[in-house]
C-alpha cells in the first residue's frame, strides 16, 4: 500500500498537471479557431500547406493531451476509491519510485512491459 503521505503529493502534483494540460487545450483550441478562420484567404499554396501542417499537428498534440488527461483523471478517481497504487493487471503494488516517476501510472513495470508488448 502507498504511504498516505505520498498519495497526498502525487495527488496535488496531479492536479497541478491537469490544470496546465486544461490550459494548453484551451490554448490550441484558440489556436485552432484562428488558423481556421484565417485558412484559404489568398494565402499562397506554400502558406496554405503550412497552415495545414500546423493544424494537424495541433490536432496531434490535442490527442496527445486529451489521453494524458484521461490518464491523469483516472489516477485521481483510484486515489479517490483508495485503489491507487495497485496494478490493474496483476493486483500487486506498483513501486513508489514509479508512481513518483509517473504519478498517473495503472500499471507495475512488468505489467506496463507486458500491455505495451500487445499492443
């Protein structure tokens, strides 16, 4: 079982990271919004191309973001169950070192090997 007082600094660091990853969709959401509006306007086929490019790689990185955020709310609902800190696979605990490391991790190492392996 992880260390209450260990719980109580992952949580806060994870919501520290939820509000900036809250913040950057915001961010390329606006960012998104004003590529859109300015797309097409007698810009050059060079423009038009990097325009685009910027556009998916927003799109990219919203996904990205979104995922993290979906990680990230599920640490917290553990914690708030009193599940977290227990492999989701195996039941066994996973090492404080890694939940420091990777504070919204579901899975031990061996496990996390083991689900990246299937994929």
């Amino acid at each position: 079982m992880v260390a209450r007082d260990l719980i109580d600094g992952l949580h806060k660091r994870l919501e520290d990271e939820r509000a900036e990853l809250v913040s950057q969709l915001d961010a390329l959401q606006i960012d998104n919004d004003e590529q859109q509006a300015d797309s097409g306007v007698g810009n050059h086929l060079a423009d038009d191309a990097s325009e685009l490019f910027l556009r998916e790689r927003n799109i990219a990185l919203r996904g990205n973001t979104e995922e993290l955020l979906a990680q990230i709310d599920s640490a917290l609902k553990r914690m708030d169950a009193g599940s977290y800190g227990v492999c989701e696979r195996c039941g066994q605990p996973i090492a404080a070192e890694r939940l420091e490391a990777l504070p919204y991790a579901a899975y031990c190492i061996t496990c996390q090997a083991i689900v990246e392996q299937e994929r």
